[in-house]
C-alpha cells in the first residue's frame, strides 16, 4: 500500500480505532486521525501493517471549542512574611 496523505486506512491488529485519515506523512512516521478521536504516528517500519480502508467509514473528528476549566479548590495565597523588629 502507497502511504499518502489523504489516504484513508485501518490498522488491522488494532480495529477498535477504527478507519484513519493520513493527514501528514514524513521520512520516519505518519500522522493518521482514526475515528475513535485519537491522532496516532505511526513509524514507517509498520507502514506494511496497514490495509486500505472504505473512506464511507472514516469519522473525521468534531471540532469543538474550547472549555474553561473550573478549579474545584481556589487558589491558595501566599502568607506575607513578618518582619523581624
């Protein structure tokens, strides 16, 4: 199989991620966004284990804004150091 970017592929010792879309393919690894929502690299030594995959399959993920996080405890402040007299 041609690694390319665009490519859509599955991983067959791993078919819980699902189809994965190769958005970025170098000398070493390749960038591919799987459809369970996780971005993996993969060396180009496993390159060989990957299958060709139904681009009707691939789930692209959701862009989502981001969320503020809320600290469950505040901040604690600094105790201002007594002088000595």
């Amino acid at each position: 199989m041609i690694i390319k970017t665009g490519a859509v592929v599955i991983h067959p010792g791993a078919t819980a991620w699902g189809v994965g879309k190769i958005t970025e393919v170098s000398a070493l690894k390749a960038t591919i966004q799987f459809s369970d929502g996780v971005i993996r690299k993969i060396a180009s030594s496993h390159y060989a284990s990957l299958q060709p995959g139904d681009p009707s399959d691939f789930v692209a993920l959701q862009e989502s804004t981001p969320v503020e996080k809320v600290r469950a405890t505040p901040k604690r402040t600094k105790k201002a150091k007594e002088l000595a007299a």
